[in-house]
C-alpha cells in the first residue's frame, strides 16, 4: 500500500492525522475536533477538518484494512433502522464473533432481496465461505442462504446473535453526537471508514488484563502512526 500523500496542504501531515484520527476515533464533531486541536495552539477551522476528512478518511480505511488478519470463521449478522429525512432506512451490518466489523450496508428494504445483496458483498469481499452464518430470526436472511446454497450454516435462537446487535451501539453514538445522518449515502461513506479504524482499535479490553490491554493498545498506535504516514 503506497504511503498517503499530504503535499499542497497548509497544515503539516501531523496536524491532519490528529484531526482525522480524533473524528474517527472518538463521538465527536468537527467543531469539537476544532476546539480540542485549538487547545493545543493550532487555530484550523472545522470546515478545513471536514475537508480532510473526506480528502484522507477513505485512504486510511483501506490501508487498515490490508494490514487486516482474516476475521474468524463465525460472521453474525443484523439489521437496524436508521431515520433519515423522515424516511426509514436499514442498516445492515455483518461482524465476526470477536466483534471486527465485515461489512456494512445500508439499503432501503428489509426483505430477501437485500439479505442476498449483503451476502454477496460479503462473500465476495470476505474470499472465503465461514462455518457458521448466525442471524436472528428474520426470515430473509433463511430465503438468501436457501439461495445461496448455504442454508446448512445458518444458525438462530436465543441470544446467540447478541454479538451483532451489540455492534450497532458505536454508530448509534455516532448518528446521536451528529444530529441523525443526512442521506443513506452519506452515512455509508462514514461508516465504511469509521468501521475500518474502529476495528483497528478495538482490543476487546474486558476479556484482557491490563499488561496485555497496554501492549495490544501501543502496537495499535504504532501501526496507526506506519499508516498514516507521509
């Protein structure tokens, strides 16, 4: 992956990493992400943020994602509904059982044909068929994995899916913290970077110790800072 390439910009790259990394990282807006980079004497207006934000975002997503290990062989799957413009819009989302986030999808229906849609992104994404595909008890997704051919690696019932619908709560921050999203396509855009450097900070910190929360915490920060780089 060619390194990201920060010429013909006023503010020196790390001044952008650290507005972009504070976006993406934390529940904050553009103005916050201003003020807190105002607190450190670099006066650059939320505007300039939000530019460098759709300028670099996607960039740094996809290097994330190649340093990326395979996700484990149990995906889950869910749907929420998303209000946007008074209309209703589901955002479909697929995670592993360690919580890394495989894909999300936002479409307008909630029926077979858009299971077989995020199924299939997935798949072809993904490269790989998993071992189990665990949803809840929608009937769409049982008709795509009919069609699919994969019915035998459907698994539902009880709390099994909890994974999925736990890892909704960051995008529901997110939607709270910026006023609701604006358009189906916006809040795909967000998401696919957002989800991307979630995944790469995510640790998992209430299965670790504390000496191992450190050392995954700081070789995520190093990686950051490889990737980012100039």
């Amino acid at each position: 992956m060619s390194k990201i390439s920060y010429v013909r910009h006023r503010f020196p790259p790390e001044v952008i990493q650290r507005a972009v990394w504070l976006y993406f990282r934390f529940p904050l807006s553009f103005r916050d992400v201003e003020e807190v980079l105002a607190e450190r004497g670099i006066d650059v207006s939320y505007e300039t943020i939000r530019r460098w934000i759709l300028k670099f975002g996607s960039a740094i997503a996809a290097s994330v994602r190649s340093r990326r290990v395979q996700p484990s062989g149990t995906w889950h799957l869910d749907e929420v509904f998303v209000r946007i413009g008074g209309k209703r819009t589901y955002l479909w989302r697929a995670v592993d059982d360690e919580g890394e986030v495989l894909e999300v999808l936002a479409q307008s229906r909630r029926n077979k044909r858009a299971a077989l849609k995020l199924m299939r992104k997935l798949l072809k994404k993904q490269g790989y068929i998993p071992d189990e595909i665990v949803t809840d008890k929608l009937a769409s997704y049982a008709a795509a994995l009919r069609e699919l051919g994969l019915a035998h690696l459907h698994v539902t019932g009880g709390r099994l899916n909890n994974r999925a619908e736990v890892s909704h709560q960051p995008t529901r921050r997110r939607e709270r913290r910026m006023g609701r999203f604006k358009s189906p396509g916006s809040m795909q855009r967000f998401l696919s970077v957002h989800d991307a450097i979630y995944n790469h900070f995510n640790v998992q910190r209430h299965l670790i110790s504390r000496p191992v929360l450190r050392q995954m915490r700081a070789r995520a920060a190093a990686e950051w800072h490889q990737i980012v780089a100039a």
